[in-house]
C-alpha cells in the first residue's frame, strides 16, 4: 500500500529530498554490497536480460547460458529484433550478516515502464502494475516505486527480477533503478510534478475566469474559445502528472481522454484566431475540424497501445494544416494587427517548441521530460494579458457608455424643460394680449417679467407693446420647430434648398430686431458690418438666417447688456464669411470642445434662464457644413468669443 502524507509534510520530505538525494548518483553494477540505507543506490549495469517468458526466472537461481548482460536505461527499439509480449530483468545486491533493519521501509524506483510489469523479490511476487489477462490493461505512465519488504530481504545475495510485457516495440527501462527510502523516493517523483500540477491548476482557473467573462458580457466569441482552450490544456497537463491516478481508476479511460483533450486543442485555437481577428471561417479551417472530429470519435473506440500511437501519429500528421492556418492568419493581418497579435506571436514561439518536443517524445521518437506545460504557460499568460486588456478596456467602455447616457438623458431633459418653459412664456404673452384687446379699459394687473434684462411693468405697457410682444414669441416658438426639423433635414440629408436674391444687411437688421423684441433687449452697442451695405447675394435666406439669428442670440443671452456685438459680413476671394464677435466673458477650453454638440449649452449661473432648446449652435455647423464651409470659433476666458463662418459662393450642396 503506498502511504499518503499531508502536503506540509510533502513540502517538507520534498525539501529534505532535494537537499540530501543527489540528482547525479554513481553508477553501481548489479550484485554489488550495501552496507547501508544511509544513502541511495542506483543500480545501472550487469543487468540480466532475457526476452520470452517462463516464471522460473523469478527465483534466486536460474540456468544464465541465454542470459545477456546490459546496462540501464536500454529503452527504445530493437534494431535486431521484435520484443512484444514477454521479457525479464535480473538484478542482484549483497547484505551484510549485521545489517539492522531498517527504520523506515526501503523501496526502489524503476520510473516509467511499457508497458505492464511483476516485480519479484528472491522469488515472491511483491507489486504489479496492469494485467494481461482475463483483460489487457496497460500503465505506461505510473512510475512504478516498490517495497522492499523487511520480511524477504536477507543477508547475502538478493535477487530482484522484473517480469515485463510489451503490448508495441517498443521495450526496456527507461531509467536506471535506484534503491532508497520509499519516502523519499515517492517524494522525488512529487516535487518533480509540482510545478506542471500548479500550471494544470492555473490553466483552468485562468479559463473559467475567461469563460465567466464571456458569459457576463453576453458574447461567445475569443473569449469564449480561448476559455476552452485553457480549461483543456489544464486538464491535459493535469492527466500527464500522478494526478492522473487520483482523477481515474482505469489508465485506459485515462489515456483516452488525455488523447480527446490533445485533439480539441488546435481546433480551439484557430477559432479563437479567427473570432479575435473577426475573420470568416474557410473551407481549409472547416475540412481540417471534420477530420479531427472523425479522430475524436473513432479515439473513443481505440483502447490498446498500438491504436493509441496510430492516434497521435494521424493526430501530428495533420498538425501542420494547424500551423499553416495560423501562419496565414498572421501574414494576412498581422502587419495591421500587429498591436493586437504581438502578445500572440511572442506566446506562440515559446509553445511551438515544446509541442515539437512532446510529440516526438510522445511517439517515442526522443527521451526527453514533458516541457509542453512551460510553453502553454508562457503562451497562456500572453493571450491573457491581451485579453485581459480588451475586457478591461470593454467594460471602462460600456462604464463610459453608461455614464453618457445618463448624461444624454439629463440633457434631453432639459431640453424639453426648455421648450416647455418657451412656450409657456409664450402662451402667458398671448393670454395677457387677448385680455388687453377684450378688456381695454381694465388695466392688466401689475407683474413683473421673469427676464431679468427687463424688470418693467407689464401694466405700464401699451397695447400694442403687449401685442408685438405676443407675435414675437409666437415667432420665436416658430423658429425652435423649424430649426429642430431643420437640423434632422441636414443631418439625414434630406433638406432642399431654395435660392433667392436678397439683401444681407436688411436680413440681419430683421434678425437682430426679433431677437430683442423676443428677448426685450435694446443694445445701442450693437454695430452691423456688410461690405458693400447694398450687398446682394444669391443664397438660402433661410439658411443664412438660421445661423446669423443663433450666433447673434448667444451672444446677447451670455453677454452684459452693455457688452459690445460686432456682425460682419462680405465677400473675398470667393469667400462669404460671416463673423459675430462679442466682448463678453468668453469661455474655457473645455467649453469649447463641447459647445456644438447637441443639447449643450453654455456656462451660466442658472442656465433654467436662458431661452433656446441647446441645438442652436449644432444647427449653425451643420448648416455651414451644408454649404461646403466650416465654423471657427475662437475664445478665452475674460476675452470674448469670436465665431467666424467661411463658406463658398459657389459651393452649395444641391
């Protein structure tokens, strides 16, 4: 029975191993004198060997006529000839008549044998590994760590005999025997595997937090895949450890699935490609997983060595389809992709050495120790840190997303706030216009208006004051409907335009005058700019008026009433320009990055004071846009605001 110890004193026996075993012994030859269990013995040479099978050769003494020397390790093929099925190994050592025993129990490692094997001690059946019959059952991977028990061992010559079967050609021990304490022994072989065990662990850990992710941002895309590929590649490296007789009874079932796992990986792999890169499956790709589906359902049928080998080598036969699909994704898109597949790239040249390596040793080509865990965890760790980046960088996105949405919403309702706030001064100004005209004689009850710029009376007011007043905000509530129909128009690029000959200065005179009978202003320190003043142009009125009215009512809404406007407007060089400068506050640069988007609105103390739906300057650069020119703004603070306009006299979009 092998005993089991806690992982504190594995670490512990592991440590006192790697201290006190040396990794490099001295060589012994068979039959020679052990005079203690204080240090190991490895024996190497003087091994007799034998090919057929006859269970005589368990016993101390055996005719040696047909018996060949060797020296271990002495695996791999035969040149010479077939050693399936049976063949035996005979080795002997020499106690002492004092030799107290042992404290602690003695064993010895053979390491791995293929592929199912007896051992035998001065005649008695200690421990096996598989069974020929009533069933073949074949463990190629268990390192095989047997008892010396006490009771067999003697003073004087000892005899040990290994009765082997091999199920292929492939024959002999890989590793020459060592003799030491069982627990020391069983603790090498477990430190050996800590770090390939931690890799397995960390690989499906790193795969279910991917496949979380995948899961919680509702895509089945790369992450989604590489998910996969790192909960198998965990699995498989966890298979090729001793773990594998805690996971399963049966080798067979064992091996089974470490071959199922093997044949998904590069499937995995290349669909993960193809989903990070956002590239189409070809026919190459779909051919390649038919057949490693068809290899993964006859695998599930394969149950003895020589079908198993056939598996791998069908398996590495078609791996270069793999390799040649990857290559081509990389040339295709890597030189546009570069910052996306460099992590890729670095990973893949440490993996594909080592799956080189595993196969060949998997075969049997080489004798070489598993390195595949160290290159999948470089290659891991470098898909991951890419991965992790996109999902970090995706969900800061959707944070950002979320928070301009709110922010949209805010501004959408202002924005109804303020239409609402528009016409319900509007509808005030024409209830009080309709009760004056009904009821002349009755004098309107004194109530101030709610602008500021105009702290009058209303009872003081004319008839015909409250009236023109009326029309004007009807006028105004006009103008914020057409100018939001306007602007869907120019975006959706639906609006037609209608030529006319008209004069600039009276436009802008006209428009100058709305705004302050709408806002009840009377600025003497406006001045109108038109060169020549009789200037004629063949223009949009309507176009024209939309941005002259907007830009000229900012800045009377954000300015002093004392605050200097200038509005230019002339010809040159096939240039209209159109310029409207202030002398106000001005604004910071963070305001002027955000000033045309729709719904913003400029800086103001209370800003439920300012008229206007906050589209007036996103409806001016689409409309200057429209005419195939462009809106300028410069600013400061503390140094007014100057919008200058340049559009061509020709370059209309019909």
């Amino acid at each position: 029975m092998i005993r089991r110890f806690s992982p504190l004193h594995a670490s512990f026996f592991a440590l006192l191993f790697s201290i006190f075993l040396p990794t490099n012994l001295s060589a012994e030859a068979c039959g020679t004198f052990i005079g203690s269990w204080d240090k190991p013995i490895k024996l190497s040479t003087d091994w007799q060997f034998r090919k057929g099978d006859n269970l005589d050769w368990r016993d101390e003494v055996v005719e040696e006529t047909f018996w060949l020397k060797r020296s271990v390790p002495d695996y791999g093929i035969s040149k010479t000839e077939n050693l399936t099925g049976y063949h035996w190994y005979r080795c002997t050592f020499v106690l002492p008549e004092n030799l107290p025993e042992p404290v602690e129990p003695v064993a010895i490692k053979f390491g791995r044998i293929r592929d199912i094997d007896e051992f035998y001690l001065n005649g008695t059946l200690v421990d096996q590994t598989g069974t020929v019959i009533p069933k073949l059952e074949v463990d190629f991977q268990k390192v095989r760590i047997y008892s010396l028990p006490s009771h067999l061992l003697k003073a004087g010559v000892n005899t040990i005999a290994l009765r082997i079967y091999a199920a292929t050609n492939l024959n002999g021990l890989k590793e020459a025997p060592v003799i030491y304490h069982e627990k020391e022994l069983r603790n090498s072989v477990f430190t050996a595997e800590i770090f390939p065990m931690v890799c397995g662990y960390v690989f499906i850990f790193m795969g279910i937090y991917f496949l979380v992710g995948s899961i919680v941002r509702g895509r089945t895309g790369e992450n989604f895949f590489f998910a996969l590929f790192s909960i198998f590649i965990g699995f498989y490296v966890l298979i090729r450890t001793q773990h594998r007789n805690i996971m399963f009874e049966s080798f067979t079932n064992s091996y089974v699935v470490e071959l199922l796992l093997l044949i998904c990986l590069p499937s995995f792999f290349l669909n993960f490609l193809h989903q990070y890169l956002k590239v189409k499956r070809n026919l190459v790709l779909l051919g390649y997983e038919v057949y490693l589906a068809v290899l993964f359902v006859v695998t599930l049928f394969f149950r003895t060595p020589k079908s198993w080998i056939l598996v791998i080598a069908l398996f590495n036969y078609a791996l270069p389809v793999a390799v040649g699909l990857a290559s081509y994704l990389f040339i295709r898109y890597g030189k546009e992709m570069i910052i996306k597949l460099r992590f890729i790239l670095i990973g893949l040249a440490c993996l594909l050495p080592t799956i080189l390596i595993d196969s060949l040793s998997a075969l049997e080509i080489i004798t070489s120790p598993s390195t595949i865990y160290l290159g999948f965890l470089l290659f891991l760790v470098m898909i991951s840190v890419q991965l992790s980046n996109d999902m970090v960088l995706g969900l800061r996105n959707f944070i950002e997303q979320e928070k301009e949405l709110i922010q949209m919403e805010r501004v959408k309702t202002g924005f109804l706030l303020n239409l609402s706030t528009e016409f319900k001064s509007g509808m005030e100004k024409i209830n009080l216009a309709i009760e004056k005209i009904s009821n002349p004689s009755k004098a309107a009850p004194a109530k101030k208006t709610k602008s500021k710029k105009n702290t009058s009376n209303v009872s003081v007011m004319s008839t015909d004051d409250i009236v023109k007043q009326a029309e004007d905000h009807i006028s105004y509530m006009g103008y914020m409907v057409e100018e939001a129909l306007l602007l869907k128009q120019l975006e959706e690029k639906t609006y037609q335009i209608t030529l006319s000959q008209f004069g600039v200065y009276k436009l802008i005179s006209d428009c100058v005058s709305s705004i302050e009978n709408h806002l009840g202003q009377r600025r003497k320190n406006v001045t109108i700019d038109v060169r020549p003043k009789d200037l004629e142009v063949n223009l949009s009125s309507d176009l024209l008026f939309v941005m002259v009215r907007n830009l000229v009512e900012n800045a009377y809404i954000y300015t002093d009433i004392k605050t200097e406007i200038g509005i230019e407007f002339y010809l040159q060089n096939g240039i209209y320009h159109l310029i409207v400068a202030d002398e106000g506050l001005g604004m910071s640069q963070i305001e002027m990055e955000t000033i045309f988007q729709k719904f913003v609105r400029g800086y103001k103390e209370s800003k439920s004071e300012i008229p206007g739906a906050g589209i007036g300057l996103t409806l001016v650069q689409a409309t200057a846009e429209f005419l195939g020119g462009s809106v300028q703004l410069k600013s400061a603070e503390g140094m007014g605001a100057k919008f200058i306009i340049k559009f061509p006299e020709k370059g209309l979009k019909k």
